[in-house]
C-alpha cells in the first residue's frame, strides 16, 4: 500500500464534519470501527502443506443497517487499510442512501500464486473464522479486489455449513444459481456507467470523448466494454502487469479475449507504454478502477483529462485531490462513482430475504435510477454550500450517518445521564 487509507478516510469524514459542525462525540464514533477482527487463516497447500495467512473483518458501521463491505485477496491487505475502506463503505452506503451500514474484509495473500483448491480452502477457512461476525442482519461480505462470485459462492456454503442452515443473504456478489442477482457482477461497471455519461453531457464533453481506464478487472473491463459500445474511444488501459495505448480506440472485445487467454492485456497488439503514463494520456475521462492512491501529487500534475470518475475505492491521494482542484479537472469521488456494486449488493439481498427474483431489465432500470438521484443529490449539495464533488458527497454521506449515530447512541446516553 502506497498512502494510508484510514488516514485518507479520516481525513475526508473530519471535512465534512467541520463543515456540518459536527458534535465531538459524533466525530469520534465515526473515526472508530464499530467492531474489527483480525484472524489467522489456515489453509491446505496443494503439496499437503498447511500455510496460514493474516485476515480481517471490519464493520466500520451498523448505524444505518448492517454492516456491508467486500472481501480483498492481495499482499498489501494490512489491518488499517481494512478499517480505512470499511469506512470508506459506511459513506458509499450512506451517500447512495441504502438501509445499511459499511464494513470490509481481506486476506493478505497472492491469489495468483494459489491453485483453484487452495483459493477454496483459503476462502472457506477464513469464512469459518469470520463466522460469528458475519451474518444476514449483521455483515455482508461481497467480492473486491480478486475475488468474485465464486468465492461468494464457497463463503456462503461455507456459513450454510458452520449455522446448520442455508441463508444466501450473508453473503453477496454469489452466482445465480447460488441465490445471486442478475447484474451484480457488472454492477459497479453500470453505475459508473451512468456517472461518466452524466457528468460528460454535464460537462458538455464530445459524444466520442477519449476514456482511459486505469485496472482491467471487477470494475475495469466492464467498464471498458459498456463505454466503448456507448460510442466513447477508449484509447488506454491497463492491468496489475502493464498498460496499453491506440490513440484510434482499442478494440474492447478483443482486449477482454486477450487477457482471457494470456493473462494479461499487454499481450494484445497495441502500443506498449509505462504504467505512470497511462494517467497521462490525452483524453477527456479518466476512470482511475485499481488500487487505493493510484493517483498522488507527480501523476495529478500529469493528468490531461478534464472529468475523473473513481472507479476504485481512495484512488486520488490528498496531495493529488488539492492540485486537482486547482487545476478544475472535476472528480467524481469514488463513493458515489463505484457505488454501483453495493448498490446491486443491497438488491440481491433485499431479493434474497424476500425469496424473490427480479428480471435483469429491473435490477438495471433501479440501478441507473438511484445513482441518477445520487449524482443530483451530489451537485445540489456541492452548489447550495459551495463544495467540491468529494467534500459534498461526504457531507451527505457523513451527515446521514451521523443523524443515525445521534439517533442511537444519543437516546441511549440521553437515557443512561437520566437515570
Ligand atoms: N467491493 C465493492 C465496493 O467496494 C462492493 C461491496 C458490496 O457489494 O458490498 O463497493
């Protein structure tokens, strides 16, 4: 991990507390995790070994609902960079106003040196250690970085197993035979979707504006693919090995088969360039879909771009956020702009405690809808008080959880100072 996250998170909740006076109390409960779990996973190596990696559970917040977050498989998961995107979800949840709360989960593992047997003995394992944490009325994993719906899929046989019964609602992000939604796995793709297409007519940008889009995975390739059809030139990508560039426009499907079939998309036939000139390609949207402070003060001087749509969860360092401000390049911060996955999340378990299953078309219409009202939301605030997009986005975000907190803690101190 380059920057520290949780200090990132911290300091863009302290933002939007000055700016709503906030009560100290208030303040402190939001810097805090409402519960974290650091546990050891064992699990069985192909060679009969048995390995065991560090994982974490954090529910930052349940003020709003459950707690609600995804599971990270990568070397850089430390415990403050957990409890820095559980927070970071409490606010997404918040600003996209979804009756829940945020948490996140991760194992310190390369999972692309771990066969498909390892990865289900790792991931079961650490459900089992994570089991009393989780739960339908409680937390709800879902997929992040490197994982997806099979991984769901064993964490929530896994728990079905531990409980004595089958509740798909633990976990999100499952397969549809499992009890998964049409449209969650391209959900956080759809919604940013909506965002970049929104924000550019905003913006009165070409209906063929240049994208570049930094990560290829969960997020990224979607993306790549919804945009290119919609009739943008998406001239630049790349992935955890490389980057690519075609000033003409690169072929997505092609891209996605190249990957598919080597591993990364440096081998499709494109020109090859440094991963920090990626950033600083000539275009007019930027869609940062990787890690955390991808983006800090030399790549912010760089960037060309004249839109940023935070796929990824804290992409843009402090540092960064301050030059490009200064600069007018408009970002749309990442808790609006990759919301579109917990979105789809908060339906696939309202389907699943309801034992209903809605149509693809639905799940689709419901999802544009709400980030639509998300995003006016946004800019209402941002003009009213004279904000940035991220200071406003967590105004509203922090503000709507704070009214909980108030809500809950205020009465039950209210009741205890009484009696
Ligand atoms: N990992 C995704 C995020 O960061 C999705 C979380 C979820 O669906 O609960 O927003």
């Amino acid at each position: 991990m380059t920057i520290d996250l949780h200090q990132l998170a911290l300091h863009s909740i302290d933002s939007a507390a000055d700016e709503l006076g906030m009560a100290d109390w208030v303040r402190a409960t939001l810097h805090q995790p409402e519960r974290s779990l650091a546990v050891q996973v064992p699990y069985r190596a192909d060679d009969g070994a048995i390995r065991v990696v560090p994982g974490y559970r954090v529910a930052h917040s349940m003020a709003r609902g459950p707690a609600k977050g995804g599971t990270r498989f990568h070397m850089d998961v430390t415990a403050t960079e957990v409890a820095g995107l559980a927070t970071l979800m409490s606010v997404k949840t918040a600003v996209v106003d979804l009756p829940l709360g945020g948490g996140k989960g991760g194992i310190t593992v390369d999972p692309k040196q771990l066969s498909e047997t390892e990865l289900e003995s790792l991931t079961r394992s650490y459900t089992r250690a994570i089991a009393g944490s989780i739960g339908p009325d409680l937390d709800i994993p879902a997929p992040d970085v490197n994982t997806g719906q099979r991984h769901m899929d064993w964490m929530a046989d896994e728990f079905a197993r531990v409980t004595g019964r089958p509740q798909p609602g633990v976990v999100t992000g499952k397969s549809t035979a499992a009890g998964g939604s049409l449209g969650r796995d391209t959900a956080t793709a759809a919604g940013c979707r909506t965002v970049v297409i929104a924000s550019a007519r905003r913006m009165e940008l070409p209906a063929d504006a240049r994208v570049v889009i930094q990560g290829f995975g969960n997020a990224g390739a979607p993306l790549a693919a919804m945009l290119a059809a919609d009739g943008f030139r998406v001239v630049g990508v790349s992935d955890s090995r490389g980057a690519i560039h075609d000033p003409r426009g690169l072929d997505i499907g092609a891209v996605a088969a190249t990957k598919a079939a080597h591993g990364s998309v440096i081998h499709h036939d494109a020109e090859l360039i440094a991963p920090e000139d990626l950033l600083a390609l000539d275009c007019e949207i930027l869609v940062p879909a990787a890690l955390e402070g991808a983006i800090d003060a030399a790549e912010a001087e760089r960037v060309r771009a004249r839109l940023i749509a935070e796929a990824a969860n804290g992409p843009v360092t402090d540092r960064a956020d301050a030059i490009l401000h200064d600069r007018q390049i408009t970002v749309v911060p990442d808790v609006l702009a990759s919301a579109g996955g917990v979105i789809v999340s908060c339906f696939e378990w309202q389907q699943n405690q309801r034992e209903e299953r809605w149509s693809a078309r639905y799940v689709a219409d419901r999802l544009e809808q709400r980030m639509r009202h998300s995003l006016d939301d946004l800019w209402a605030v941002a003009a009213a008080r004279d904000l940035d997009l991220r200071t406003a986005a967590m105004v509203l975000g922090v503000g709507r959880i704070a009214a909980a907190i108030e809500e809950r803690h205020g009465l039950d101190v209210a009741r205890e100072l009484a009696s």
